[in-house]
C-alpha cells in the first residue's frame, strides 16, 4: 500500500467511509508515515473548519414560502372547479352533438344536392323538368340555367328593335358593375 | 360537486397543513444549506423558496419514514446545480486542476480518526467562517455540494450519492478533492492554520 492510495482515501477514512479492512491498513500506514499523517491531520482540520461553521440566520422566516404556497394553492384551486365544470356538463356530448348537426348541414347543402341532381337528370324513368316544378334541396338557391342567362340577340337586328331585356340585366346605379351588364353594354354600343 | 371531489379536496387540504408544519420547521435548516451553497443571502433565499415550492410540487412522490431534510436537500442541490450550470457566472477553480502535496512533519498517532474539535479549534472556526465561505464559493459547484451535505449538514456518502443522483465512489473523490483544494486555498491566505505546531 503507498502513499498515494492511502492519500485517496484519506477523506473516506476521516469520515468512516471504508470497510472494517481496509481502515485497518489505512490506519496502520498513517501510523507509520510521516507524510500521510500529515496529510491527514490537515484534511482533519479542514473538515472541522467546515462542521463548526455557524448556522445562518434567515432575515425573515418562512411567512413568504407560505404566502407563495397559498397563492399557488388558489390558482390551482381554481383550474380544479373550472375541470370539474366541465365534467359535470359533459362537454364532449356537446361536441358530439355540434359536430352531428355540422355534418347533417354539410350533407343537406352538398351531397344531398348532388345526389339529387343526378337522380333527376340520370336516374329517372320520366324526366321532370330540372327546376321547372322541384327544387332539389332546400338550402339551395336555384342559378339560372345557361338559356336564361340572358336573351340571345340576333346579329343582324338593329339596334333600335333591340329586345326589351329583363329588369335585372340592367346595373343598379348604386352597385359595382357585373361582367353581363359590362359584356351586354360593350355588344350594343359596338353594334 | 360530486362526492370524491370533495373527499379529494379535503385530503389535499391535509397535505396542505402537513406540508405547511413541514416548512416552518425545516426552514432555517434548508436556508442554512442554500446559504452554504450560494454565499449570499438573496440568492439563499430565493434557492430555499425554490426549493419548497418544487417540494410542495412534488410532495405526493414523498416517502414519509425518510427523513424530510434528506429529501429537500436532494431538491435544493439538483436545483442548485441546475442553475449555477445556467448561470456559470461564478468564478471556480477547475475540477482538473492539480494540487501538490505539502511536505509532512512529525505527528502524533491517533486512535480515531476523527477524535472530534478542541475549543481552540472551535474559536478558529468562527473566526475563519468568512474565509472558508469564501473558499467554498471557489469550488466547481459539485465539489462545494458535496463538501457541504457532508460536513456542513453531516450527510454519509451513501445519502449524498443517493441526492446528487451519482456513485459513492465519485461522492467520495468529490469530497476529497474538494476538501484539498479548500485547504489549498485557506491555507494560501491564512499559512498559519495548516502548520504542524498549530495543529498540537
């Protein structure tokens, strides 16, 4: 055993840190060398610098650890009434229920209306007229079919027996332009 | 409200007192230690509030037939360690950094190895506090914890390994090493207090 692993140890000694057999040998080289008694004598002394340290005195006693408990129990107090709200109303039926009638809407508006429309135009021994007597869906408002889009005018009509076109071909004065009346203006002033 | 809320919030109202008695009792141990880490007062202070509220926290993971200091303890110096690495704006001395052994004079036998402090050197003691603070503030922040759960707050290696989540064989090099370089640098300031004939 030299000294250098016996001065490794020499904490672990000081504070009973080793088995019962090697504190022996630690103990019997200290005896016997004057080097690693004195090592250890010192490392002794600074241990007991450090344990007979005073206590330190807190400027103020535990008054703010308890007043940030209490504030921190109030917060939490408070998320734990808002959870079991919710819980006692059953939130995830609501949302169950909201995201039914979404997608009843969403099927009545688009689905609903196509599968009508073909039904009608494909499926149909007898065809009744598209729009003429059924609407396919109640949430749908009927667009104009392409014929009635607007009135046909033949090239070579004057201008002056232009066709009298329905009331809303025409702008209002207070709206923003639509391309038919743009479109319509354009062909009668270049006629 | 239903019924195991209730129950609920009465347990927890329990563990509120009992945490709260905990707090009042403890407080100026767990401050003594933050002190000891830390070196001043506002941050020890800070550390120990820190520290009571992270165990407040967790307090349902407590073991209650350990002791309650051990268990603070390993909160406060995880945490300390955590912030000091944030921090790192304490100067230390490098955990590498080598040391010399001192040349060896005659000694006295002991029986014991630690036969326990003379009134002279309990007077030393209170008169050096200052300069062994100092020197602990010197130390990299796992060689300070370690010398101070050992010495300062008396914990075995076995508790000290179990708080700084480490082997008792690095807690036991830690503790050496740290104890030779505090001795190294008090010694540098006060040459008188390591030699032979003071020692006697």
């Amino acid at each position: 055993m030299n000294c250098r692993y016996v001065q490794s140890r020499l904490s672990a000694y000081l504070d009973m840190e080793l088995t019962g057999h090697e504190h022996q040998l630690i103990r019997s080289h200290i005896e016997n060398c004057i080097e690693c008694s004195t090592e250890f004598e010192r490392l002794r002394r600074m241990k007991h610098l450090l344990r007979q340290l005073p206590v330190v005195q807190p400027s103020q006693g535990p008054e703010a650890v308890l007043a940030r408990l209490r504030t921190q129990r109030t917060a939490v107090s408070q998320t734990a009434v808002i959870r079991v709200g919710w819980r006692s109303t059953r939130w995830w039926q609501m949302a169950a229920g909201a995201a039914a009638v979404g997608v009843f809407l969403w099927w009545n508006s688009t689905v609903a209306e196509t599968r009508s429309e073909a039904t009608f135009a494909a499926s149909s021994p007898a065809p009744i007229p598209f729009r003429s007597s059924i609407e396919p869906s109640l949430f749908r408002k009927p667009s104009p079919l392409p014929s009635e889009m607007f009135t046909p005018v033949p090239f070579n009509q004057p201008v002056f027996s232009s066709p009298i076109l329905p009331t809303n071909y025409y702008p209002a004065a207070n709206s923003t332009p639509s391309f038919e009346g743009l479109y319509h203006t354009f062909y009668f002033q270049n006629r | 409200m239903t019924h195991t809320a209730i129950a609920h919030s009465m347990e927890q109202e329990l563990l509120d007192r009992e945490f709260d008695a905990l707090v009042t009792r403890y407080y100026q141990q767990v401050y003594n230690l933050a002190y000891r880490l830390t070196g001043n007062a506002a941050d020890a202070e800070d550390l120990t509030q820190e520290a009571f509220l992270r165990a407040y926290r967790f307090f349902d993971r407590y073991d209650p037939t350990m002791p309650f200091m051990n268990w603070i303890s390993r909160i406060m110096t995880n945490l300390y360690i955590d912030e000091y690495r944030r921090r790192k704006r304490l100067p230390t001395l490098s955990i590498e950094e080598r040391f010399e052994n001192e040349e060896g004079e005659e000694s006295e036998q002991l029986d014991i190895p630690d036969p326990g402090p003379s009134p002279l050197e309990i007077a030393e003691a209170n008169q050096y506090a200052d300069a062994v603070q100092e020197g602990l503030m010197r130390l990299a922040p796992e060689f300070r914890t370690a010398v101070v759960l050992a010495d300062v707050m008396g914990h075995s290696y076995e508790e000290i390994a179990e708080m700084m989540n480490t082997s008792i064989g690095t807690v036991r090099s830690r503790i050496h090493r740290g104890r030779k370089q505090l001795r190294d640098i008090i010694q540098k300031k006060y040459p008188e207090l390591f030699e032979r004939g003071d020692l006697k």
